[in-house]
C-alpha cells in the first residue's frame, strides 16, 4: 500500500512528527492556497487528531511569563521595539532578538511564547502612544513569522 502524499510532499507521517507550531504553519499555509489540494491538506491536519490550532499564551504566574516580561519592560527592549518601528518593521522584530538572546531554547521551542511576546509587545507599544497600523512578515532571523506594526497616534 503506497502512502498519501499531498501538496508540498506532506504525508501523514511526517505532519505527525511536527510540533504544534509547524502544524499550525502548514495547515495556515494550506487554507491560504484556497485550492482543492490545499483544502486537502488543511482536512488531514485536522483529521490527524493532533493539535495544529495556534497556542494560547502564557498563564501569567508561568515562570517563562516572569523572564519574558522582564525582558519587554527593560529600556533595551523599549529602544529596539520603536528603532524596529521607525525602520518600517514590526516593533517584534527588535523585541524578538532580545528575547531570544536573553531567554534562548526556552523562548524558541514553547509554543505559547511567540503570543505571549506579541501580547507583551503590543501593551509596550500601546502605553507609548503607538496604534496598530497592520501586520507584516518579520525577518528571517526571528522566531516569531510575523507581528504588528505601529505608527504614533
């Protein structure tokens, strides 16, 4: 018996050996593509009974929650999140390196980090006097995909 292979190589197999995040990713991907075969995949996913649904964020009194809040409140944080915004980039992109830096493996490979960073984000940005402007893709070398970008109000 021959294995399904879908769009992009995908079989059953090897979407089960993803994590959460990269289901999340491909499945997003999948309904992007608005065709059968997108469709298709996005179904298998979903069949597969594992969960591929993007994560909640933290719990507030998580240990993860304390460093990375600490991370966002510092003035490091504050300069790279507006630098990144004046560059036309989401504020995430400068606030990304710096968590990824200071937190490392931890911040990287949790699957509520990312939401949990972008919540954190968008309070600093907010307090600042910034509004959402729209979304934007951030550069590879960031652990979150994309993030919010913000003009002065």
């Amino acid at each position: 018996m021959t294995k399904e292979i879908f769009i992009g190589g995908w079989t059953r197999q090897s979407l089960s050996e993803r994590t959460q995040n990269e289901r999340h990713a491909v499945w997003k991907r999948a309904r992007a593509l608005h065709s059968a075969e997108g469709n298709h995949l996005a179904r298998a996913i979903e069949k597969l009974g594992l969960p591929y649904a993007e994560p909640e964020p933290l719990a507030d009194d998580d240990e993860l929650m304390e460093k990375m809040r600490e991370v966002v409140a510092s003035p490091a944080a504050r300069s790279a999140a507006i630098e990144a915004t004046l560059d036309g980039l989401p504020a995430m992109a400068g606030v990304d390196v710096l968590l990824h830096d200071a937190i490392g493996q931890d911040y990287r490979l949790n699957a509520a980090a990312v939401p949990t960073a972008q919540i954190l984000v968008a309070t600093l940005m907010t307090s600042l006097g910034y509004v959402e402007a729209g979304h934007k893709p951030l550069p590879k070398r960031c652990v979150a995909r994309t993030g919010v970008y913000w003009r002065r109000s």
